[in-house]
C-alpha cells in the first residue's frame, strides 16, 4: 500500500514540474525578442540535422564495418570509430560556421561529441558482430 501511494505521489511531483517547465518555457518564448527567437530555431534545426547524420552514418557504411569486422583487429576498430568521430565533430563545427562561442558552446559541442563517439563504439561493434 505504502508503495502505491509513493508511486502516486511520485508521479503527481513530476506532473507538476513539467507543466510548471512547460508554463515558464511557453512565457520566455512569448516573451523573447523575434532575433532571438529565429537563432534559437536555426541552431535547433542545426543540432538536429547532425543528430540525424550521426545516427545514420554507421548504418549507410555498414560495408567499411564489415570490412574492418573482418581484420579482427582493435586498432583498426578504434580507428574507424576515431575517425568517424573526427568527421562527425568536423560537421558540427562546420554546420555552426567554424565559430562555436563562449564556454557553454564548447561544452555541449564536446558532449554532443562524446556521445557521438559512444554511439559510434556500440552501433559499429553491434553491426560488424551481425554481419560476422
């Protein structure tokens, strides 16, 4: 019972916070100014146009994978990974015209990064383990 009702309680706390999130983000856009506005939409549009290019790398060069699956070597993994990685970081930096400002920019640069590297480790070790 006591459990039921944490679940409960639970549930109803996190309700709140994301309509009270939902409420104050609906007021800052409706109060931003219409510069402001459209850079946001643009540099959104941007992130998730390299989200997207991340997330289908791997799968649209499953042949490399293969290939490199093949020479059962670690190094030629890492360097595949390593470089994929290198390219995808490259695309961000050019899709925000070589100028990513201020350290909040870097930060997420280099997470969004991170986490692309961490994608690349695991879908190319998933790939090239199916296509063995």
């Amino acid at each position: 019972m006591s459990m039921d009702l944490l679940k409960t309680i639970t549930g109803k706390v996190a309700a709140g916070v994301v309509a009270l999130v939902v409420i104050i983000g609906a007021i800052s856009w409706w109060r931003m100014e219409p510069a402001t506005r459209a850079s946001l939409v643009h540099g959104t549009g941007k992130i998730i146009a390299w989200f997207g290019i991340v997330l289908l790398l791997p799968w649209a060069s499953f042949f490399i994978i293969a290939r490199v699956g093949k020479m059962q070597s670690n190094l030629a993994a890492g360097l595949l990974v390593l470089g994929y990685t290198v390219l995808e970081f490259l695309l961000l930096c050019w899709l925000f015209d070589w100028s990513i400002q201020g350290a909040a920019g870097w930060t997420f640069a280099l997470l969004g990064t991170l986490l692309a590297a961490v994608y690349n480790l695991f879908t190319c070790d998933w790939i090239a383990e199916k296509l063995e």
